[in-house]
C-alpha cells in the first residue's frame, strides 16, 4: 500500500484530483476511455469541488465513465443519496453525457437494484465477451473509498454477509447498525480494479485507521481489500494519520 498523509482535506482533494486526471490520461491514450467509481461520505467532497472547478476544461467527460461503489435505498434526489452527493458538486457542473453517468438505483427493491446494476456493469465491461475484464470480472482503472468509524468501506460493514461473497460483483446487504438495506459493489468486484485509494480524513478516523493498518488482519472489511493485480492506495490528512504514519 502507497501511503500519504497530506497537511489537510482540501491538500487531499487536490491529491486525490491531480492522480485522477493522470490515470484518465494515461487510459485515455491506451484505450480511448477511462472508468472511476466514486464512494459517498463526506471526505471525496473537496476532490469532486477540485475536478469540477480545475480540470473541468482539461477534461473530455465523454471520455469518462462514473459508477458508484456503493449506494443508500433512497431516491436519487435524497440527500443521503450518494449519486446526489456527487451530482451536486461534480456531475451537474461538467459536461458529461448521461450515458456515462452509472449510478446504482437506490429507488428500486434493494434486490433488484443490485441485480440491475451488476447487469449494466456486465453489459458495459462486455464480460461475456471478455472485454474492459480482467478473470471474467470488470476492471475498473481507478476505484475511491472510504473508510467508517466501525472500519467499513463501501457499504461492506463489520459481520455483514456481503463479506462472505464470492460469486456476485454488487449485492443488497441489510445493514444491522443502520437498520436499513445499502446496495454494495463486493470484493470480488473492487479486488480486481486497477487502482484502489482509500480517502481518509478527520481525528474520529484516528483509531480506525490504526486498527486498520496496524492490527490483526480480517477484522475489519477496509483491511479485505487488496487488489490482487492493482495499486493500493492510502490518502489520509494529518488529523487522522499524522501520529500513526509519523508527520
Ligand atoms: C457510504 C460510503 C462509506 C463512506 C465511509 C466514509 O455510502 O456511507 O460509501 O463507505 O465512504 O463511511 O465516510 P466519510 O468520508 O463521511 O468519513
């Protein structure tokens, strides 16, 4: 794992912007398109503000392709939607086709949602065909994530099942805690992207983040991922990582 740890959030954001735009570069030129999947929380906030404000002219959007890791059972216009949360502040100040805009329906049927989207991811990686996957599983080039208090990432918390799978790339996952269905990519799926970066901020990660680089393994979902062929990435600021990684 690359570890970071930037003087503040918005040192972060730009972090998180400028290695954004050098992959979308760099796919842009191998293969004519470039596949992000964005996380919800609070942290990614400064880098969607950073892309939407500094790269928006620098940027050919319909070269891009957004997916979501993980989502609420909300409408796309509430505000815990993480599609909304990105639209807010990226999607509706760029111009992105939507049809590059791939995000998980938190309206429907958590089931169906799930089964929904594992379809369009399938279709657009033309899994069957082999295409954009790498083992018969989509390859995203570069996956954001974040990482919860209780050491959840994507909608993956502590016991879930969710955990547990090895078939299915996106799954509806009840969470005990929160009373409520999420709809989560799996770690089959994100295991096999090409770039994972973790978008960590604020002293309440402080502990997690400990727990998460330093304790025992397989406590806590954060610590499952591990790309098999990819780069793993760690952005923290100083406030959640400064005493851990010495800054
Ligand atoms: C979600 C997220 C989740 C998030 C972490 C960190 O929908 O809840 O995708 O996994 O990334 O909870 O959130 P913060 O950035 O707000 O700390």
């Amino acid at each position: 794992m690359k570890k970071t740890v930037f003087e503040s959030p918005q040192h972060l954001g730009r972090a998180a912007a400028a290695l954004f735009f050098k992959l979308y570069q760099k796919e842009v030129r191998r293969k004519g398109f470039f596949t992000a999947v964005l996380s919800g929380g609070s942290t990614p906030q400064v880098f969607f503000r950073v892309l939407a404000a500094e790269y928006r002219n620098n940027i050919t959007w319909d070269r891009v392709h957004f997916f979501w890791g993980d989502e609420r059972c909300v409408s796309p216009e509430s505000p815990r939607s993480n599609f909304r949360a990105a639209d807010k502040t990226l999607l509706s100040k760029i111009n992105i086709p939507a049809g590059n805009v791939h995000r998980i329906k938190g309206e429907l049927d958590p089931g169906e949602a799930a089964r929904a989207y594992e379809g369009e991811l399938t279709e657009f990686f033309g899994v069957k065909a082999g295409g954009g996957a790498r083992g018969g599983t989509p390859s995203f080039d570069l996956v954001f994530l974040g990482i919860g208090e209780d050491g959840h990432t994507l909608s993956l918390f502590p016991g879930s099942s969710a955990l547990r799978e090895r078939q299915r790339l996106v799954v509806e996952n009840y969470v005990e805690r929160l009373g409520a269905w999420r709809v989560t990519m799996t770690l089959k799926l994100v295991n096999n992207a090409s770039n994972v970066v973790f978008l960590v901020s604020g002293e309440n990660k402080a502990d997690v983040l400990r727990e998460v680089l330093e304790g025992g393994p397989g406590r806590y979902p954060a610590q499952m991922i591990r790309p098999a062929k990819g780069e793993l990435y760690l952005f923290a600021d100083r406030s959640s990582a400064g005493r851990l990684l010495g800054t």
